[in-house]
C-alpha cells in the first residue's frame, strides 16, 4: 500500500468517529466535574471545527516582514492616484 492510500484511508477511519467525538467533546464541555483547562480545551476544540480556527494577528518580529507586507498592499491595493 502507497503512503497516500494509507494517509486516505486514515483519514477516513478518523472521519467515520467524528460524530462521537464530537459527542466526547461536548460531554466534556458540559461535566462540572472536568478541570476548568479540560472543559475549556473540548469547547475550543469544538469551534475551531465548527467555524474554523480565529485569525492570528501578525506580529513584526525584526526582521520587516510586517513592514514588507504593508508596503506590497499600498503598491499592489492601494496604487497612488487612485484613491
């Protein structure tokens, strides 16, 4: 068996249980006698399935990427005369 095959095949196994752990998730979320790091770990983990993980903000750390990224959208997105 092919390396993809078997990731494919993984990954179906593991989608096949996704209703249960789900299901795990919010017992978890739900159980007063979880630690406070437990409940907030499975409610966390239940929106980043169901809406995706939050955008990060971009930190500038030194090296002038944020300030590289800023220049290329006034050249590119905001080009002088048309604003």
């Amino acid at each position: 068996m092919g390396k993809a095959k078997a990731l494919l095949e993984i990954r179906s196994l593991a989608r096949s249980h996704t209703r249960t752990a789900i299901r795990v998730l919010v017992g978890i979320m739900r159980c007063k006698d979880a630690t406070p790091a437990a409940r907030v770990s499975a409610a966390n983990a239940i929106l980043d399935r169901g809406w995706g993980r939050a955008a990060q903000p971009l930190e500038n750390g030194g090296d002038g990427a944020l300030e590289l990224i800023h220049r290329i959208e006034r050249v590119i997105v905001h080009p002088e005369g048309e604003r």
